[in-house]
C-alpha cells in the first residue's frame, strides 16, 4: 500500500511537470528563472508533507515546512515583495516555522521550541539590522533576550509529564547576560558587574525553588 502511494506522489509530481512544460513550449511560459526554483520546492514539499503522512516522521516535518517557507521566499523576491537581507530573515525564519510546526503537531516534541526560538531571534536581529531599525549596541540585547525566551517557555509548560524546571537555568542566566549587555550600553562595566548578578541570580534561584518545594510540589521538579 506504501508503495502504491509513494507510485501516485510521484505519478503527480512528473505529471505537473510536463504540463508547465507543455504550457512553455506553447508560448506561455509562467515559471522562469527563479520561479522555477519556487516551484520544484514547493512540490518538493508537498512530497515530503505526503512523506510525513504516511510514517509520522518528525523530521519530515521540518523539511517539508522549511522547504515550503523557503518556496515563498523565493517567490516573494522574485515578485520584488522582499529585497535584500530581508531575504535572509526569512529564511531563518523558514527554518524556525520547521522546527515550531514538529511542536504544534506533536505536542511532546517539546524540544523543537528550543532551535525554532533561537532561530526566530536570528531572524529578527538580521532583519533590524538590514532596516536600521536599532542602534548596533543593542543587538547583543535581543539576542541573550531572544534565545531566553524558548527557555522561559519550556519552564511554564513544565508538568508531570514534562519535567522542564530545569529550563529556568538557562533562562536566567541568558536573561541576566542581557541584562548586562543593556547595562554595558550605558557604560557600566560588564565584567564589574557579571559575577555579583550570577550570584544573586543563583542564589534567587534556589531560594525559589525551596520555597516551591516547600508547599505545593512544583511540576517537573
């Protein structure tokens, strides 16, 4: 039965191929150049999404959904919707959708949060950098920020089944990096300041979670 319907995948696959062909050979043509290219990754995505139905692999997901979002890129800039480093915004945020979309199917792939967050963050800092949008002091901000952020996330979804408490660690400690990086923009010294605020981040830390520990269980502990 697999066989039969991978048969039909391709079967459509080499059929809507000859009939662009068919229609370029006629006079008229409506993929050229980099059209092309959106369109054999907008099959080739479909194929995969048939792949990922058939088997329920995770990873299919993910390239069937970054090949998808890489297609309407594609299409975008050759349509001049996007120009420029735009173009590479997007496709880290292609690669973040791939990663998010293997979460929103399957619930406890929780981990997908994690690079489709990080990814998400690269994005937004090439994209506020090809608008101009920030002043370049300020990148490193997003960025420790941004990367806390899936971290903070796994630590508000932690149950009794997912025993995420442990993302509160990273989640600190990055959101203390970007709390330090603002500092450093009006001129504290970072290095000064870096090991007292990893102390009381710490020591906050662990008061917490005793505190938790001391009345009602805290899931995921």
């Amino acid at each position: 039965m697999a066989q039969s319907r991978n048969h039909i995948a391709g079967g459509v696959f080499l059929i809507t191929v000859g009939i662009v062909l068919f229609f370029n050979e006629l006079g008229y043509p409506f993929l050229e150049g980099a059209m092309w290219g959106a369109f054999v990754l907008f099959v080739l995505s479909m194929i995969t999404f048939w792949g990922f139905f058939q088997d329920r692999a995770p990873w299919k997901v993910i390239l069937g959904t970054f090949l998808l979002f890489l297609s309407a890129t594609v299409f975008a800039e050759r349509m001049g919707y996007i120009y420029g480093d735009y173009t590479g915004s997007l496709v880290l945020w292609s690669l973040s959708a791939a990663f998010l979309s293997v979460f929103l199917i399957k619930r406890d792939q929780w981990w997908a949060i994690i690079p489709g967050g990080i990814l998400f963050t690269l994005g937004l800092i090439v994209a506020l950098e090809a608008g101009w949008y920030i002043n370049e002091d300020f990148i490193p901000v997003v960025l420790f920020f941004g990367i806390s952020f899936p971290f903070w996330v796994l630590y508000f979804m932690r149950n009794e089944i997912n025993k995420l408490a442990w993302a509160i660690w990273p989640a600190a400690l990055l959101s203390l990096f970007a709390v330090m990086m603002f500092g450093k923009v009006y001129y504290w010294d970072f290095e000064d300041f870096f090991f007292p605020g990893l102390l009381i981040v710490i020591g906050g830390l662990l008061i917490f979670r005793s505190l938790k520990k001391g009345g009602k269980p805290d899931p995921g502990l």
